[in-house]
C-alpha cells in the first residue's frame, strides 16, 4: 500500500469514527462513553486486513489514488476485526490489550471509582464491551452498504461480510467449548476452530472484497478465497506458537501466555497425541506459578514434539497458498502479493 493509499484509508476509519462519536455525543449520557471506548480500542494497530483489500484491488486494478469506496470497504474491516478484539477479550476475561485497559478495562476501572464491588464492576464492564463491539460491527456493515460501487459488488461485499461473521463466530464458539467441556477435544476439531476463527475474516474475506472491487472475475475470487484460507490458517497456527513459545516482543504481553493461562491450543491438542503427554501436562499445570516453571513447561510441550508439528503445518499451508496461486487464473501482482503474505507469516515464526 502507497503512502498515498494509506492515508486514504486512515482517513476512512478515522471518518467512520468521528462520525460514530458525533452521533453519540449528540445523545450524551453513556451512548458518548462507550462510543469513545470503542473508538479508543480502533486507534493504533498495524492495519492489516485494510493493507490486504488495498493490495488484492491494487493487483486487478492500477488506479491512483485509491478511490473513495476501496478505502471504506477497507476501514470495515477494520471495525470489523476491533469489534473481533473486543468481543474476544470478553471471551478471554482479559482487562487489557497492548499493555492498557482495554474497553472492559476502561469501564470496570469506572465502576470501581463509583463504588461497585469487583463482581459488579466486571459485569459493567463485561457489558460496556459487548456492546461496543455490537456497535463497530455495525458501523463496518455500514459502511459497506452506503460505499459508492456497483449494487451487483455490494451484494458480493456483504455476503463476504455475512460469511466472515458467521464462520468466526462459529469457530470461536468451538474454541471455547474446547476450553471449557470436561471431554479432551480431538485435534482435527481443534484445527478446526483454529483456522474458522481467523482464516476468513482475516484473509479470505479481504483479499475477495479487494479483487471484487477491482473487477476480478469468479476464477480469480475463488483462488484468492482458498489460498487466504491456507494463509489464515498458518497465520493463526503461528499466532499459536508465539502465545507459547514467543517473546514479550512478539506476543505483545507476557511471554507463555496460552501456556500459563491453559488454552486449548493446537499446541496443546497436538501435543495430546505424544507419549511425551502425561509430563507435559504436569509440567503445564504449573506454568502460571512463575518464570521457570514456565520455562519448565515450554520445554516439556517442545519434548512432545508439537511445536515442530505445528511448525510443518504452518509450512504445508503456506505452501499450499502458493502452489494455488501458481496454477489460478491470477495476474503476476496478485501472485507476488500472495507470495509477500507468505514470506511476512513464515517471519513471525518464534
């Protein structure tokens, strides 16, 4: 993406921003509040999917500057991906991200200064999230139905909207019920959840909406939809290894996080399968208790052998995206753009 074409699209997110604040200033009390604390949560970021529906435009077509509907179908994914975050830290329980409250955070630490006990200052806080990321998810469907492009694109633009919604909100669901059913998970159905809850919002449904809008044709749309499913799932596999075995750096918090916390990852469900398993699991249930038995359980997961086999299959994927993009009906731009995801997915890799 230009320096050009990333203003613009700052610009666009910015712009559905303000406009959400303006309206919630005008009806005052808490439509303000939690439409600042969303907004807060949208600031910042490394812009990632809007940089993919720009790259999969600029890949059909040329034209400078960006337009004006490629950058707002740009920022919906954006909003959307923010709405993902906040709703996902409920999820998670977490009060933070990058290192500050985030918006349960904000309105928690609210309720505590006002005098709510820690329980009902969560439940506040809890509820504050939610519907700040209701409210982004549709501000970014808005922004794709009031978009300046062709009814036939916006139909097209709003089923991948519909599809990436519905195919996260699915995965996540199985996710946390691999976390919190009583029953062990099979590892097919924990990678499963790992590539459904990030594959399509994150990577399909970008990298459509930007060839939509440039004009591809079905051929293209469909090679461009299975090789961001195979990027999406490697992205996700490697985001798997960084909560476990990542730096500070890399992890954006403190390192081991999935490992101390107990997450069914595909670390994990991988590292079930290991005769190496019954002192992984031991050593795992302590990893929260401090930095070497943290170190401890890093070491036992390795000894399983996981770590290696989550590092072929992210491989296998990305391998899999590029041999795809060899033999699709792709201009060379496209091609290079799936190949640069690539090589930027295999540097993330602890």
């Amino acid at each position: 993406m230009t320096m050009v074409d990333e203003e613009i699209v700052l610009d666009a997110v910015d712009g559905a921003l303000q406009r959400l604040t303006v309206r919630a200033e005008r009806r005052g009390g808490g439509a303000g509040r939690i439409a600042r604390a969303a907004c807060r949560a949208a600031t910042g970021g490394k812009r990632f999917r809007p940089r993919l529906v720009v790259a999969a435009f600029r890949a059909f077509d040329d034209s400078s500057p960006c337009p004006p509907a490629v950058a707002e179908i740009a920022a919906s994914f954006e909003l959307l991906h923010t709405a993902f975050v906040i709703h996902d830290d409920v999820i998670d329980r977490d009060i933070e991200r990058r290192g500050r409250p985030n918006v349960s955070g904000i309105f928690r630490a609210q309720a505590r200064n006002a005098g709510a006990t820690p329980e009902r200052a969560a439940q506040l806080g809890d509820a504050a999230a939610i519907l700040a990321g209701d409210i982004l998810l549709h501000e970014a469907a808005r922004l794709i139905a009031t978009a300046e492009v062709s009814e036939p694109q916006r139909r097209r633009l709003l089923d991948l909207l519909d599809e990436a919604i519905l195919v996260s909100a699915t995965g996540e669901l199985a996710d946390v019920e691999h976390a919190t059913l009583p029953r062990e998970s099979a590892p097919d159905a924990v990678l499963a959840a790992t590539r459904d809850k990030t594959a399509i919002y994150s990577f399909s449904a970008p990298l459509q909406a930007g060839a939509v809008l440039g004009g591809a044709p079905d051929d293209a749309l469909d090679a461009l939809a299975l090789s961001g499913r195979h990027l999406g799932f490697a992205f996700q596999l490697v985001d798997d290894l960084v909560g476990a075995f990542g730096t500070t750096q890399q992890a954006g918090r403190e390192p081991g996080a999935d490992l101390r916390e107990g997450k069914q990852t595909a670390v994990i469900a991988l590292a079930r399968r290991s005769d190496h398993w019954p002192a992984a699991r031991a050593a795992v249930a302590l990893a929260g208790s401090g930095p070497v038995a943290l170190r401890g359980a890093q070491q036992a997961v390795e000894a399983t052998g996981a770590r290696a086999e989550v590092a072929a299959m992210i491989d296998e994927s990305l391998r899999a995206a590029q041999d795809r993009s060899a033999i699709a009906p792709l201009p060379v731009a496209a091609r290079r753009m799936l190949s640069d995801i690539a090589v930027m997915i295999r540097k993330r890799i602890p």
